[in-house]
C-alpha cells in the first residue's frame, strides 16, 4: 500500500481544490486501501525535516509526485504547469498520469 501525503501550508487557496483532484486521481488508479494524509507544514522547520517544494505539495511513499528542484523552507504557495497554463494545482489527469508512473 502506497503512503500518501499532501503537504500544506495554512490559508493556501489551492489546497483543498489539490485534495479534492488527488482524492478522485487515488480512487481511479490505485488500490481501494490506499490513505491520503494531509499534513500541515507550519514552520521552517517542519519545511526542512519533508520534501516539501511548495503548498500544495504531493508525495507518494516520500517522494515528491512531481518532482522539481524547488524545495524550501518557505511558507509558500507552488506553482504547476498545467495544460491550461500555470496553476496552484495539477489536474486530476496529471495527478492520475503521476501516481501511474510512480508505480
């Protein structure tokens, strides 16, 4: 079974639309058992102690379901590029094509 987290800083606007897409990407491509965690990054230093690159971020057994080279300690939002352009979050289908790939 796959650990999945959703970092996320307090008042991000995306995070919930970020929760929403992976909770429906998770019931369409991975097993019925798998548990999504939604983790409050509150401080610089929980920043530092995860893989955190940005509110919202998605990991899948640790590792940054899109990764970039943009980790940081920051309280800060993230930005994806989408289909339509740049967003706050990945589209549903990206998050799919993401949690395919990852295996």
């Amino acid at each position: 079974m796959a650990t999945i987290e959703l970092l996320h800083i307090a008042g991000c606007p995306n995070s919930e639309l970020t929760l929403d897409r992976l909770q429906r990407a998770v019931d369409n491509a991975m097993p019925s058992n798998a548990q999504i965690t939604y983790t409050l990054v509150d401080s610089a230093e929980t920043a530092a102690r995860v893989l955190f690159a940005g509110s919202p971020t998605i990991l899948v057994d640790g590792v940054d379901l899109f990764p970039t080279d943009g980790r940081t300690t920051d309280l800060a939002c993230r930005i994806y590029l989408t289909p339509n352009g740049l967003a706050g979050a990945p589209t549903q289908q990206q998050i799919e094509a993401a949690l395919a790939a990852h295996g």
